[in-house]
C-alpha cells in the first residue's frame, strides 16, 4: 500500500510539474513584426504590445482555466487614435490624448461613442499615458513611454476564452 500511495504522489507532482509549464496565454498577433510580451504574476497578468506599424490587433488566449483578477494592456505606441478590446460578447472602444499637460482618455462600450462611460461603469478602464521616464506623460507623441490600461473585471464575467485587442496609433509608420 506504501508503494501505491509513493507512486501516486509521485505521478500528481509530474502532472502538476508539467502542466505548470505550459504557457498561460496563447498570443496571436495580425502582424508578423508585432511582439506581445506577457508578465504573468500571481493574480495579475501583464501584456505589453509593441507594434512598429501602429495599427495591429493581438487575440490572447487564456490556457488556464480562469483569467486573474487584473488584466493590465501596455501599448507602446507613440499616440493612441483608437483602441478596442472584446470578449466576442461585448466590445470597449476608446481614445487617449494630452491636452494642457493632462491625459484625458474617452471610453465607450459596443460602438457607442456618443455616451462615453465614467467611473461608475462596471466597465470603466482605469488607463494611463506613461512617458519614458516612467512619470505621468506630459506630451504626445510619446518617446519610449506607453499607454497602460488595467481592463475592468466586467469583462471577463462568463470566463471568455480569450479577448482580442486592436490599436491604432496616431503616428503609425
């Protein structure tokens, strides 16, 4: 019996060894030269795009079984005209810019642009448009910084397998 339950503990330490190494997210980017680089800590993921074209989409894949309580995009991008993230059920648009010093960001959900959300959405997205200094940016076009934004957890309830996110950047290539 003390051979069996060795054996046993034995094989469930190898399963959880390799299933450990399977990557958590599976990234298909439009573009070749497109890289999404993923940050993968406890509770949280971040994905960091880097797009030398300007406009691109990326669908990421979830290969666990649950997404993590945030989801953090990083767009390296030097302006953002446009962006969209969906689940296939529902879809967030939005735009960031600087005026007098301040990012002010537009966000609105299923092609609604005329009734821009607020904070008080479930689906509000909390963004920032970061220098390369790592300060809040003072000006766009951005010079090595990026445009972080932690996605709301409204959007991922029903555990959708994967989202796909599309941007555009005012100073594409």
């Amino acid at each position: 019996m003390s051979n069996l339950l060795s054996t046993l503990l034995i094989v469930a330490v190898a399963v959880s060894t390799a299933a450990d190494d399977t990557p958590p997210y599976k990234i298909t980017t439009k573009r070749a030269d497109d890289k999404v680089e993923v940050k993968a800590e406890k509770g949280k993921a971040t994905f960091s795009v880097h797009s030398p074209f300007g406009v691109s989409n990326a669908v990421i894949e979830r290969t666990g079984e649950t997404w993590p309580d945030a989801v953090v995009l990083k767009l390296h991008l030097k302006g953002l005209e446009n962006f969209k993230v969906t689940n296939g059920k529902v879809k967030l648009e939005g735009s960031a810019s600087i005026q007098d010093s301040r990012p002010v960001v537009r966000l609105w959900k299923d092609g609604k642009e005329d009734a821009p959300l607020d904070a008080m959405s479930p689906y509000w997205i909390e963004a920032r448009i970061v220098g390369g200094d790592g300060k809040q940016a003072k000006e766009i076009p951005l010079n090595g910084g990026h445009f972080e934004m932690q996605l709301p957890k409204a959007m991922f309830d029903g555990n959708s397998k994967s989202i796909t996110v599309n941007w555009i950047d005012f100073y594409r290539n």
